[in-house]
C-alpha cells in the first residue's frame, strides 16, 4: 500500500525536468512580451492591439483544446499582419508559445499543433493577461498625451493669431495717431 501510494504521489508530482521546461518556456513568453512592449520600437497603441490578438489566439486554443479551427491562421490575415507581424516580438511570441509557420496548399499558416502542452498555453496565457492591463493604461496615456499635445498647439497657434491681430491693431492706431497728427500741424 505504501509503495501504491508513493507510485501515485510521483505520478503527480511533475519530473524536474518538466518543471525546468514550464520554467523555460515561462521566461521566453515574458522575453517576447517585454519586446512588445517597447516602446522605442512599438508604439502603445500597436503594442495593445497585438497584445489583444495573441491572447485572444491562445486563449481560444485553450478554451476549445480539440477545435482545429481556433488552431490555425491564414498568416496573411489582416489582423495577423497588422496587429502581430507588424509588432516587433509578437511573432516571438507565437514561437515561444507553441505556434508554427506552415504553408498548406501553398498559402502561408501559422498553427498550434496538438503536441503544444496546455501547460505552455496556459502559461501564454497567463503573461498575455497580466500585461494586458498595462497595455491599455499604456495606450490610454499616449492618446491622452497626443490630445493634450494637439490643445496644446491648436492653443499656440490661437495665442499667436491674436498676438498679430492686435499687433496689427496698435500699428493701425499709430498710422492714424501719426496721420491726424499731420493733419493737425498743417
């Protein structure tokens, strides 16, 4: 009964070496999300956009682990293209997180094969929900910066219209100081 007992905690248990992989694989998922988030090479706004587009992607395999359809992009996709090619890391990411490059009929594909653990998924997962938040206040604050930015400048460009507006004005005032006062001594 003991050994019985023992067999079955190790069943459980997972190998060391397991342990390492999810480890491993944790650290390149939090590697490529890092290059998304950078913002000297991706703005906020493309940086939530992939974000969004690589959970949505991961978490569909996840939730629905036997549907081929949620395993499998056409790699041409608008939404692949724009939203994950486009941002630097997000192709990365699908690598770390199980995706592969495969052409079927002759029409690129990017798919997650049934031997993707759903440990690594979930893993995926996991970093692409945290930072998620993050990439939103990020792309909130950049659109709030570019608004004030846009006031900041439609407000010069009022300031300074009006500063030639009045200019003009006071040149107007002394032409006609400087005229009447022509008239006056003649």
């Amino acid at each position: 009964a003991a050994a019985a007992t023992q067999t079955a905690q190790t069943a459980q248990a997972p190998s060391p070496s397991a342990a390492e992989r999810t480890h491993e694989v944790r650290e390149r998922l939090i590697r490529a999300v890092t290059n998304i988030l950078n913002p000297l090479v991706n703005p906020p706004p493309l940086q939530e956009q992939c974000v969004v587009t690589l959970h949505t992607m991961v978490k569909n395999v996840a939730d629905h682990p036997t549907d081929p359809k949620y395993r499998r992009v056409k790699a041409s996709s608008r939404s692949i293209t724009q939203k994950v090619v486009a941002c630097r890391g997000g192709e990365e990411f699908l690598t770390a997180a199980g995706w592969r490059k495969v052409a079927i009929d002759y029409e690129a594909y990017l798919t997650c094969e049934n031997t993707v653990p759903m440990d690594t998924l979930r893993a995926a997962e996991d970093v692409l929900a945290k930072h998620l938040t993050l990439c939103r206040e990020k792309t909130e604050r950049h659109t709030r910066n570019k608004t004030k930015d846009k006031d900041d400048a439609a407000r010069c460009k009022e300031e300074a219209k009006r500063a030639i507006e009045e200019d003009k004005a006071r040149r107007r005032e002394a032409e006609e100081r400087k005229k009447a006062a022509k008239a006056a001594a003649s």
